[in-house]
C-alpha cells in the first residue's frame, strides 16, 4: 500500500474508533451511527493492510463497530418493553408540575432505609490513638513560634519557586509558546492539541497543557472543539486581543462566546499519544 | 401426658432459635459497619447459618407490624426486576436492607433534614436519569433543575445526592442511579405516579417558586 494512503486508512479506522468510543461514553443515540459506512470503510482498507499494527487497528475498529450494534439492539429491546417511558414526555410532565406535586409523588414510591450509625471497637481505637499522640498544647505552641534567621542572599530561581517573581517568567515562557504555536500550525493555521502540548515526558506535556490552557484564556489561540470526533486544535491568532499584564482587557469586550472545557491529560492518553506519534513516524 | 410435652418443648425450641437468630440479624441490618448501610447476603449467611433466608422471612412478618421490611437488592446486572428464583450465587453477592414499608407524609420527611424542594429535586433527578435509559449527564440535569430551584442549591443538591448514594457521576459526566435510589425507590412506580400526576392550572407560570409550605400535606395519609 502506498505510505500516503496507509496514513489516510490509518486516520480513518483512529477516526470510527473514536467515533463508536464516545458515542457509547456518552450515552448517545446508536443509532446515530451509520454501521455500514463504518463497515465499507473498513472493507476499503481491509485486503490492503499487511503489518500487523494496522490488522490489529482494523480488528479494534471492527470491534468497536460491533460494540456499537449490540448498544443498537440493547436500544430497540428497551424501547419495546412496558418500562419504556418517552424521556420527551417525562421532561415535559417534570418541568410542568409544581415541587409540592412533584415531592409528593415521590414520597409515594420512597421507602428509606433504617439505619443507625455507632462508634464501632475501631473508630474507639483509632480515637484513643490520635490522642495518646497528640501533644500538649503548651508543646504544640512552642512548636509553631518563629524562629530566628540570619541574613542572606536568594538566587533568582528561589524567588521564582517561592513565587515573588513567578509571573513575568510565566508570562514570558506563554509568549515564547505562543511563538512555538505559530511555527507549528500547518498550512490550515491549525495543529492538533495532543501534537502541540505533547512532549517526550508526561511532566513536560502537563506543563505544556497548563500554559496552553492560558494562551487561550488570555486570547493568544482559539480552540477548535469536534465533540463526536473527540478532536480538539489549536489556533494561533496573530495578535492577541488582550493586553496582558496588570491591565487586561474586561472580558464584556471580547466578541466571542467564552466557556470553560475541561481537557483531561491524563497518563494514558500521552502513552497512547506518543504509540501514535512514533506509528506515524 | 409425655406424649404432648414432646412437640410443644420442641416448639419452644424452635421459637428460640428464631427469636435469637432474629436479633442478630437485626443487628447486623440496622447497625451500620461500612460505608453503606445493611449487610450483604454472605455476611448474614455466616452469621446466621445456612437457614438465613428463612430467618429473613420470620424477620420480615415480624417487622410488618412496624411498618418496616427486609429488602433485597441484588447486585447490578443481574437485570431491572428482581430474579424470581433466584441462585444462591445470586443471594449472596445481594445487599439486605431495612426499609420503610409504607410511604412517608411530607412532615415526617422534615423531621428527617429534608426540604419539599431537595425532595423533588430527588424525584425530578431520578426520574430524569430513568427516562434517559439511566445516564444523564449532569449539565442537563443541572438545567432541568435550574426551571425549579436556585443555580446555588441545584449544585449543592446534585452533590448531596450523590454523597448519600442516590446517584453516581462517572468520568464523563454522566449521571447515573446508585445503590441507594435501587434500595430506597420503586422506580417504576414513581414513573407511572409521575405520567399519571395532572398538571395544576398555572403551574407552568411557577416554575422556580419556592416552597415551604407543608401543613397541607399532613392531612394525606399513608399511601403504600
């Protein structure tokens, strides 16, 4: 298979894995799905794959699609039985009645349960623990006085650590990636949030995440959010909007709807990240 | 005379080993030793002996009379209804709970630390995440409960739920019934009340009225 298109059918089958993950995360219709779209493409690239990454790939993809139609059949069997309720419905009849109504409705089908709660052997034990443990609160008070120290001197690096000269270095090292971010970005003026923050230690990618988390909120970049594709890019703006700084621009000027997305970067996404990085060479 | 001495003695052996039997599971149901309240069907197998479901059943007419019962609420995934027969396999990996019988009257839940509000912030929780095929997530229902009560509480309210057990929240978001809601709350039956319940004239003008009032309710009694 020629590399150009091995990369495309690679992307494709990554993309209907992601597609059929978070549909079934999310709690989607199924049905949203087309199966056989999912299943021609598969069926495009199958007689050509020959290493066994990709036939692993397809075989993933394959098994997604099926997770997807077995969700579909789960869908329609919920559907025909007596317990199906229309959500359209229920919202409706949810929003219209009253919280007089509606509490007492439910008080009809709430049978709570009967507990009581005492100190078990164990928490006596644990008790009888912390206080042999603690001490007086003459010694305690002698503990936390201030203790003297002579005068020195303080290199730069401790001043940053202890945070007196924490923000100028942040906000230089934002702009150098900023700067970084503009190099990146292809002929579409857009990179891939993993193929941005990514780097070759985990601790390095969050730091990156961190800072890249500021350049949007400051309005150095903009970010480009496919929910069903679970894509997020990064978009450089040529000059920020905002004045960084103490004086930052009040964010009622700001044209564009601003809101929150929270980006796990957790560990198993950057292994993942970096297997697929060094797939695509 | 010795003839009839024999099945009575035998008798009253018997009635003591159940009334023993009976308060050890009463102590092992109703004091809580984890996290979550009542015991598990193995728990109370070992501690009562192989006969433990017969004890249960002695416990529970016991208990009608207290308009209390013993709940059985097997282990997720073993279906939506309750196994007609079911395995011993099955009873074992089963919670035991003590629940109400009967129903509670709005004053009753009062006295319990429970606003009308944060109650039909419960029902309108659950019954959301049933109709959405048990998950929801947690921006809708916020929405849904933002018509109703003050964003503030909506928050507080959603936390407090899932603290007691009565919802869950997965990695996504989603929101999902808990073991609590499965113990405490006959879904199906709260639905049907639900579709059943007619809408008072004007109501759709007090979405978000704050309610207080509950002496009107006192008057209704017991449903259940």
């Amino acid at each position: 298979m020629p590399r150009g298109k091995r990369k495309v059918g690679r992307e494709d089958l990554q993309g209907i894995i992601e597609l059929c993950r978070s549909v079934r995360s999310r709690g989607l219709n199924p049905f949203l799905v087309d199966v056989d779209d999912l299943v021609a493409v598969l069926r495009k690239y199958f007689s050509e794959w020959d290493a066994p990454e990709d036939l692993c790939l397809d075989a993933e993809a394959l098994n997604e699609i099926a997770s997807i139609i077995k969700l579909q059949s789960e869908w329609v069997k919920r559907r025909s039985t007596s317990l199906y309720t229309d959500p359209f419905l229920l919202e409706e009849k949810l929003r219209s009645l009253s919280n007089e109504k509606t509490a007492k409705v439910f008080l009809q089908a709430w049978h709570p349960i009967a507990e009581l709660e005492q100190l078990s052997i164990r928490s006596l034990e644990e008790a009888l623990r912390y206080w042999e443990d603690l001490l007086p609160l003459d010694e305690r008070m002698l503990r936390e006085r201030a203790s003297k120290v002579e005068p020195g001197t303080v290199t730069r690096e401790e001043l940053v650590k202890s945070g007196i000269l924490a923000e100028e270095a942040f906000l230089e090292e934002m702009r150098s990636l900023w700067r970084e971010l503009k190099e990146k970005t292809g002929m579409d003026g857009r990179i891939r949030y993993w193929d941005f923050i990514g780097s070759q230690s985990y601790e390095e990618s969050v730091r990156r995440a961190y800072l890249t988390s500021f350049l949007v909120t400051y309005g150095y970049a903009t970010m480009e959010i496919y929910p069903l594709e679970d894509e997020i890019f990064l978009k450089p703006l040529k000059e920020p909007p905002l004045q960084i700084g103490r004086e930052t621009l009040r964010w009622e000027k700001r044209k564009e709807q601003l809101f929150s997305i929270p980006v796990p970067i957790s560990y198993e996404e950057w292994v993942e990240w970096r297997s697929r990085r060094r797939r695509e060479g | 005379m010795e003839k009839q001495e024999a099945p009575r003695r035998l008798r009253g052996r018997r009635k003591a080993y159940y009334t023993m039997k009976m308060r050890r599971a009463v102590h092992l149901l109703l004091f809580k030793r984890h996290s979550k309240p009542g015991a598990k069907g193995w728990e109370l197998r070992r501690s009562l002996g192989p006969d433990y479901m017969k004890v249960l059943k002695v416990l529970d007419d016991y208990l009608e009379k207290l308009d209390l019962k013993v709940n059985v609420v097997f282990e997720e995934g073993t279906g939506k209804e309750a196994p007609e027969n079911p395995t011993p396999e099955q009873l074992n990996r089963a919670r035991f709970y003590i629940t109400l019988r009967g129903t509670l009257t709005p004053s009753e839940t009062k006295l319990l630390g429970w606003r009308i509000d944060d109650i039909a912030a419960l029902a309108i929780t659950i019954s959301y995440i049933i109709s959405k095929d048990g998950k929801a997530p947690r921006k809708e229902v916020e929405d849904l409960l933002k018509v109703k009560l003050p964003g503030w509480r909506t928050e507080t309210n959603l936390n407090r739920f899932i603290r007691y057990g009565y919802i869950g929240e997965d990695e996504n978001g989603q929101l999902y019934l808990d073991w609590r809601t499965r113990a405490e709350v006959d879904t199906r039956k709260l639905i049907d009340l639900l579709l059943r319940t007619e809408v008072e004239e004007g109501s759709l003008n007090r979405y978000g009225r704050s309610v207080g009032s509950m002496k009107a309710d006192d008057k209704g009694g017991r449903t259940g």
